[in-house]
C-alpha cells in the first residue's frame, strides 16, 4: 500500500488533473493508495472552499481508488481532530514497525511563509505530541483549520514543496536565507527525521 497526503490550492490543481488525463501517469495504482488530506477548513466537505471538495472532483471521482481508502477530515464535528489522528494510527498500524508511517506528502506554501495550516505564530507550531490538531486564533487565515503537524509531516518518508508564481517570489528568497525561525516562517519547520525533502519550484518563484 502507498500512504499519499494531499495539499490543496491552486498550485497543485494542474498536476491532479494531469494525473487523471496524462497517459504517462494513469496507470499509478490508486487501488493501493490510502488517501489523506494534509490540513482542511472547518466547512462541509461540500463546501467551495473544503480542501477535500477539489481533491474529491479532480481525483477521487475519476480514478479507480476505493472509497475506503479515501480519508477526508469531518472538520465541522466536534473532536475532528482527534478523531482523524485516530484514523491515521490505526491505519498506519497495519504497517510492519518502522513503516508505519505516510510514504507522500505534497506540500505548497503561502506568501506568509506557511505550509498546511500552520500558520506564523499561530498555536499548533508549538505542538510536539499531536498528530493532528485544530489551529485557530489571530494570526490563521479563517475559517479555523484543522491540520497535520510538524511531528506527523517529518516523520514522512518523502515530503515534496511544491511552490509556483512570482507572489511567493520574496518569500522563498526569505527561506533561502539562513537562519530564519519557523515560527515566522513556518515552512522551515519542515525537517523529515528519516526521509527525504524536495523543492519544485517554477521559474517565477525563484529570486
């Protein structure tokens, strides 16, 4: 099986429908893939503004993956945090010790420097024990979000930052300069344990 987490936005659209119409890339095997989505708003999954809504239309819908295997995040029900870091540990269970972790992140970043929906400032930076936790307050765009933390995302065994436009730009001319803090720039918290980090970026975001 191939444990796959999924960000959402309007920087990886192109590549999911790419998947679902490129000949070279529609024999990956979504029959082995367990789905996750990576952070979510606190709206009905029906929602234009549900992460899960886009991955839904774009992937789910028009590949052969089991409807078992696709995890969406209940972010309107009380304790939906909890209850998606539960999902993810019994899930990940099944795998021999040592696996039992996600084999695929994708990850985009904002123009604030943040990734999922960890925000600058915002309280789930700090947390080191939860998987999954809910994140809201002052500084995290609303509606509140419900998102992976740094300590599930690192434990990845591949995690890839996808990040396009002439927007983000000055930002990743700040994550290019050492010694930046994660706590403002939320993407450097972004450090795999024991797998690997790749950065696509297109002509436009590079300074």
């Amino acid at each position: 099986d191939f444990h796959l987490a999924l960000s959402c936005g309007s920087t990886p659209e192109p590549l999911y429908r790419r998947l679902m119409y490129d000949p070279n890339f529609r024999d990956l095997p979504w029959k082995r893939v367990q789905l996750w989505i990576v952070d979510e708003r606190c709206v009905p999954l029906d929602d234009p503004h549900s992460n899960f809504k886009m991955i839904r239309e774009t992937i789910v819908d028009h590949s052969d993956i089991p409807r078992e295997q696709v995890h969406p995040i209940l972010a309107t029900q009380a304790g939906a945090d909890l209850a998606y870091e539960r999902q993810l540990q019994e899930t990940l269970a099944w795998r021999e010790k040592g696996h039992d972790r996600l084999d695929y992140v994708l990850l985009g970043m904002g123009a604030d420097g943040h990734t999922a929906s960890l925000f600058p400032g915002s309280p789930a930076l700090a947390e080191s024990d939860r998987l999954v936790v809910s994140n809201s307050g002052p500084t995290v765009t609303p509606p509140d979000r419900i998102t992976m933390t740094y300590r599930l995302l690192n434990a990845s065994r591949f995690i890839a930052v996808m990040v396009t436009g002439q927007s983000k730009r000055a930002t990743i001319a700040r994550v290019a300069r050492p010694g930046g803090n994660p706590a403002d720039l939320p993407i450097l918290g972004i450090r795999p344990a024991g797998g690997e980090l790749r950065w696509y970026l297109d002509g436009e975001a590079c300074p």
